[in-house]
C-alpha cells in the first residue's frame, strides 16, 4: 500500500501538509506532492485532512 494523490484534483488547500506527522508532503505549484514514499508510515492522517479526498492509500 501507498499515498497515492491526485493531483489533477488537487486544490492546494494545504491540510494534508498540516496534517502530515513527518512532513512528507509539500505543495508544488499549488499541488500536494509526497516527497518520499518510502519513509511514509501510512497513517492516513493525510487521507482524513483532505476535505475533497483525493488521496488515498
């Protein structure tokens, strides 16, 4: 299992950054980017924050 998200619906609200408890995830003109998979712990704390769910594990 992996974060997957798409950024093509992606809004750049910003809450996964928030959310995220090792900061993995940053916006890149305006889109949520995971920037290393493999440290990601899977927690879905991102998953839960995104108010239009477009990301998923």
């Amino acid at each position: 299992m992996s974060v997957n998200i798409d950024e093509s619906a992606c809004i750049g609200c910003g809450a996964c950054t928030s959310a995220c408890p090792l900061d993995l995830i940053e916006l890149r003109d305006n889109v949520a980017t995971l920037n290393d998979a493999d440290a990601c712990i899977e927690c879905g704390s991102c998953v839960d924050a995104c108010p239009l769910g477009v990301i998923t594990l």
